[in-house]
C-alpha cells in the first residue's frame, strides 16, 4: 500500500528550512559550531576581530586601536589563536595577529543586517503604538 504523501503546501520558510545544511549536522558538529560561537559572544574578541579587519597588526597596535589593556588582549588573542579564528605569524621580535578566515566578516555582516532589520522593525512597530496613543 503506497504511502500518503503530504498534500499541504510548503510555507517560503519550510523551504528555506530544507535547503538548510545546519539540520544535516550531527551533534557533535553543531556542538563545534555552538563553540566556534562563543569564541566571539566577547565584546573584547569581536573589538579584536574589527582591528583585525585591515590586516595584521601586532599586540602593541591592537591595544592602541582597541583601548584594551595588554594582557586584556593577550588572553583574548590566545582564545582567538586556539579556536582558529586568528591566526599568528612571528617576524623579528613581533608577533603579528591576522583573520585566519575572511569569511568570518561576511558572517559580521549578516548578524549586522539581521539585527538592523530587527530594531528597524520595532522602531515601526513603536511608531505605530505612538499613533494609536493619540
């Protein structure tokens, strides 16, 4: 007996849903992706990875461009060092510090615009209450 498949139409969002290669991951893979996030759920980190945006620069020029203390930004370059996020390159007496993977700005700019949208949204939404309360 053929099995009844289901005749209720697909919403834009279970689509997208389908095509999304996050639900094909085993635990243990999202448990690297659940780590990869709290590397930079730090403000200290994300300041780091935005100095970093330009090109390499050694400790001495992090600290000055972030305002964070020295050791601040060692303990924080060691965390970004160990997940991958940073990469480090010794020349002379200096290590400098880089972006180990460009990609890490585009997933920026998504979170940015995400969030844009969402206070854009409340903002309309808060312009509406106020209409109301005329």
């Amino acid at each position: 007996m053929p099995s009844k498949a289901s005749t209720k139409p697909k919403t834009k969002l279970a689509s997208k849903a389908d095509d999304c290669r996050i639900t094909k991951l085993s635990p243990a893979a999202l448990g690297l992706m659940a780590d990869f996030f709290k590397v930079l759920s730090e403000v200290s980190r994300l300041q780091i990875v935005c100095s970093l945006k330009n090109g390499a620069k050694n400790v001495s020029e992090i600290v000055s461009e972030t305002g964070l203390g020295q050791a601040n930004v060692s303990k924080h370059l060691n965390v970004l060092t160990k997940a991958n996020v940073v990469a480090r390159e010794q020349q002379g007496i200096y290590t400098y510090y880089q972006i180990a993977n460009s990609c890490l700005f585009e997933l920026c700019d998504l979170v940015c615009d995400a969030l844009s949208a969402q206070f854009e949204q409340q903002s309309q939404q808060l312009e509406m209450l106020k209409t109301l309360r005329q």
